[in-house]
C-alpha cells in the first residue's frame, strides 16, 4: 500500500483553516495541524513530514525563525511560507532561509493543492510530460531522418537529439532512454552518409559559397568581422575549451547565466580528421591543414614528427588577423593545467583594453585521454551522463569560471567555442597498416592502409579534402558512429582496453557539430 503524504500545518489561526485541511485530506494527503511554532519543532523532531506550511506571522517563534531552526534538523525537508505580508525584506529573508514556495493570504483551496503538487510531485509530473513530448518527438525526428537532410536539418536534430538526452537523463522513468540511444545511433549512420557523400565538395567549393557549412578554417574569417563590430568597443574574448561537446556545453551554461546573456548560439561543423592537430590549426589559421603545410611548412608537424603539433596556434592566429584587418592589440593564451590558469588570472589585468583575447584551455581534450588511460577516470566517467558531470564538476571548481567572472566585470564579450568534439566508441573494425601509421583509434593516415571500405569513410586522394600528403601512396580513413579501429596484433587486448573509451578523429555527430555561442556581459 502507497504511503499518503505527510503533511504538517503551523499557524496560530488554525482552527480558520478546517475547511483547507479538510480538502487536502480528501486529495489523499494526511495533515498534522498545531498552533505555534514551538509546537512545530517538538513534532518535526519526533516525526516525519513530506512538507510543512508555515504561518510567517505566529506569536512566540515566528515563521522565519521556525523556518531556520526546521532547516537545522531537516535541511531537506520542504517548507511553504504563508504570510498576510507583501514586504519584499520578509519575501528576501523566506527566500534566503530556503523555502520551497511562497504564499499570500488568503489563500484558496486550489492554490494550496498546486503549491503541494509542486514540492511533491513535480518530479514526477514533470517525468511524464518530458516522456510524453518525447513520444511525440520521437516520431518527428523519425521523419526527419527518413527525408532529404541539409546542414541545418542535421544541426537541429543533432541539437534536439542533445536536448532530449538531457531531459530524459532526468527523469525517474529511463525506458525511453533505450529508445532515445536507438535514435540517435540511426541519426549518426545517416550523418555519416552525409558527411561522407557531401564532404569533398564542401572543401571544394570554397569559401564564398552560401550553400556548404561553416567549417573550421572558415568559422574566424565568417564570423569574427560582425562580432567584433558589434561589439562596440567591449573587449571580445575568444574562448577555445579544446574538446568539448554540445551536451557539455548545455551542462555548463546554466552556471554561466548570472553573468552573461547569450546573445548567439550556434554550431559549426568541424574539419575532418575531428583531432587537435588539424581542426584547431585550421580554425587559427583560417586555412585547411594542406594550406598551412604549404605556405607555413614551418608551422606544420606531420605525424610521424615528435613533439607538439599545435605550437604554432598564436603564430597562425596572428596571421589570421593580420589578413582579416583586426586593429588594436590582441593576445593568445594556452592554459594547459591548473597552474597556467592561476597563472593567467594573476595576469588577467594586462589583457584590458585589448580587441580580442583568445584562450585555449585543454582540460577536457586531457579528461578525454586520461579516460583511457587511467582506471579512477573510468570509473569516474563510465557513460556519457558520468563524462559530462566530470566535466561540470570540474568546471564548477575551475579558474576557467573565475576566468568567465572577471570577463563577465569587465563588460566583454565572449565568444565559446571549439575545435572537435568526441565519441564513446563500443564497436571494433580491423585496419592493417605500416609502422608509420598513426595511432590515433578514429582515423588512419599512412601508406597502403587495409580496410574494408564499406566500414569506413576513405580518403584517397587527401589534397581533394585539403590534408596534407606524405607520399604518393599514403591516405586516410575515418572511423563512423561508435566504431574504432584496431590492428590485428593482439586484436583482442587492445579491443579490451579501448571499448567504451572516448575518442575523436572520425566521423559522427558528437565530434563534428561543435558549439559557437556569443555570450555579453550583463554589467556592459
């Protein structure tokens, strides 16, 4: 048998109150009802409630200070405040106190209903409109999916898809997640099509052209120009965090809406391979890797070089400006650890009075490796819903975010972004390559690669996509949905260790559609 809801009531004027308790017990809740708050405490102590409603104004103990002293025993225990006041000192000091809702008399019966539906029942109200939405959701994407798709289509499923992922995350009823991860893998088998069947011509088409999407050598040169106009004259801050989803991005937005309003949101789509070395270079330089190579030959490390292969980022992004025309000073960073970020927040007060100040903070390419590599981090991080609260978690307790309060002070503007985003990959595909080829698990660059080219998305000319080539015979292959490539050599080890691994290089939604939100300071 269901247990019925405890209710306990407090107010000195309860007898005049009959009528609503009455009602309430008949909505199936039990209610304890006493005249003062000392009585409210001695019955808190001894039973247990779902809910108290608290007169603001009783002889004796009043209501905030019955409010504080329950909070002390109960901090979890949800309180309504009534009150015949309208003050806004009395409303601030309730909602400081943590009450769950607030409530002027009189009051009638319905609001009194509603105001305990609220506090008790919400979670699972809102559970059962979210799986009903989605239901119907479900049917429209299916649709969606099944018909000819453009790049804005696959922006808005990818972004609704996202959406859903969040809401139902939250729910208490997770049947609809099974359905929900079956659409999404249906959604990243025909994006892969896309992308592989549209991919060329896009890089071909050039950078004039309307109808191909922004990629990462084209975001800066389209988009900059308009964002530093209208800015103003408010400082712009240009904030790369290397590897970062749209889920993520969705997590940690929220923490940022005290300090700023967003003023775009939008997404881009990454170059391919979805990998530091080429996306981030490209998204500084403005150019394909296969230009930079050219042109910068300096500037460029192929793979099978040591050494870092984006060490020339503020080097390109200078370049970049320069050809753009952007006036006034300007500043790169790269923070790849906690004591580069103190270190940049000590120093944060040179950057004033510059047009644009760029960040690169690495910290969620790290989390992404070191998923793999370290045990703690996979049991930390197991599925996508771990992978983001790590993220926000660290977030939270981040200098990136002091980082966002002092730009949000100085009255800037900011724009987020990144270069590419990542997958958790579960299905094995064997490659057969030199000792030359790359290690990377999404993509292969190297000569007379083995694959089955019905698994994979090839490149075999990679000039035609704008990457660069080391010999006449060398290519490259991109690894689609949730697959990663393996080498026949201990095949069933490696397959151990990389499963349910994040990686990123290859060909899905999660590491091509990336994020690019402008953001301004609400104190400019």
């Amino acid at each position: 048998m269901t247990r019925q809801p405890h209710i306990l009531w407090a107010d000195d004027e309860i007898d005049m109150l009959k009528p609503h308790i009455i009602f309430l017990e008949g909505k199936g809740f039990t209610v304890t009802p006493v005249n003062s708050g000392v009585e409210a405490l001695e019955v808190v102590e001894t039973e247990i409630f779902d809910l108290v409603f608290l007169d603001e104004n009783m002889p004796g103990i009043n209501g905030i200070e019955t409010l504080q002293r329950i909070k002390e025993m109960r901090p979890h225990l949800p309180v309504i405040m009534i009150t015949k006041s309208e003050e806004e000192h009395i409303m601030e000091e309730a909602i400081g106190s943590k009450i769950s809702d607030y409530l002027i008399k009189p009051v009638n019966p319905n609001q009194i209903l509603l105001a305990v539906k609220k506090c008790l029942d919400s979670q699972r109200l809102v559970s059962e409109k979210v799986m009903i939405d989605y239901q119907r959701e479900f049917r429209e994407l299916g649709m969606k999916l099944m018909g000819r798709m453009d790049v804005e289509d696959w922006y808005d499923v990818y972004g609704r898809l996202v959406h859903w992922t969040l809401e139902l995350e939250k729910s208490e009823d997770d049947s609809m997640q099974d359905v929900l991860g079956m659409q999404f893998e249906d959604a990243n088998r025909q994006f892969g099509k896309f992308v592989d069947e549209n991919y060329q011509n896009w890089i071909e088409a050039g950078d004039g052209n309307s109808d191909v999407p922004i990629l990462s050598h084209r975001v800066l040169p389209n988009k900059l120009p308009e964002i530093l106009e209208s800015a103003n004259g408010k400082q712009v801050f240009l904030v790369v965090i290397d590897n970062l989803r749209l889920d993520q991005w969705r997590a940690i937005e929220p923490l940022l809406k005290d300090m700023f309003r967003v003023v775009r949101d939008e997404a881009y789509m990454s170059i391919l391979p979805t990998a530091t070395q080429y996306a981030r270079n490209a998204l500084f330089s403005g150019m394909m890797p296969a230009d930079i190579q050219r042109l910068y030959p300096n500037w460029w490390t192929s793979e099978d070089e040591e050494g870092s292969k984006n060490k020339y980022e503020a080097e390109l992004l200078g370049k970049l400006l320069d050809r753009m025309g952007v006036e006034g000073r300007t500043s790169y960073h790269k923070v790849a650890n906690l004591a580069a970020g103190k270190k940049l927040l000590d120093q944060f007060h040179q950057t004033k009075g510059e047009t644009l100040t760029t960040i690169v903070y690495n910290f969620v390419d790290m989390l992404s490796h070191a998923r793999t590599d370290m045990e703690v981090i996979k049991e930390l991080a197991d599925d996508e819903a771990a992978y983001r609260s790590l993220t926000l978690t660290w977030f939270e307790h981040s200098t990136l975010r002091e980082m966002f309060e002092r730009m949000s002070e100085a009255g800037g503007r900011v724009i987020i972004t990144t270069d590419h985003g990542t997958i958790r990959v579960n299905n094995d595909v064997k490659v057969r390559g030199d000792r030359s080829t790359n290690s990377n698990l999404r993509y292969k660059v190297g000569k007379n690669l083995g694959y089955d080219a019905k698994e994979v998305m090839e490149a075999v000319d990679p000039e035609k996509i704008g990457l660069p080539k080391s010999s006449v015979s060398s290519g490259y292959v991109f690894a689609k949905e949730r697959d990663f490539f393996v080498y026949p050599n201990n095949y069933h080890q490696f397959v151990k260790y990389f499963k349910d691994t994040f990686q990123h290089g290859g060909v899905s939604l999660e590491e091509v559609i990336v994020p690019f939100a402008v953001l301004d300071s609400k104190k400019s």
